[in-house]
C-alpha cells in the first residue's frame, strides 16, 4: 500500500542540487574550452578546413 513519505528538508533539497549541478560544470568547462581553441585557431585536437568568403 503506497504511503506519503515524510518531506524532504531543504538544506538536503540544496545539497542534493548542487550535487547534481556540479557535475555538469567540468563537461561544460571543457566544452567551452574546445570551442575557444578552435575559434581562435589554436586547437592541436580538431584538423578545421577553412573558407575562403572572398
């Protein structure tokens, strides 16, 4: 038989959050990382063929 469970406490809510955000955030940082070396041609990872727009 289903029974309410007893509410979670905000600071274990916040915790928990965090958790799950900080584990986004070196994906991100090296996502970002990549695309900065790439814009600016310094990239040793990704072969980038350029266009000519002349």
């Amino acid at each position: 038989m289903a029974v309410p469970k007893k509410r979670t406490s905000t600071s274990k809510k916040r915790i928990r959050k965090n958790v799950w955000k900080k584990k986004g955030y070196w994906p991100a940082l090296k996502a970002f990382s990549l695309t900065k070396s790439l814009s600016t041609g310094n990239s040793k990872s990704f072969f980038v063929r350029q266009i000519n727009l002349e």
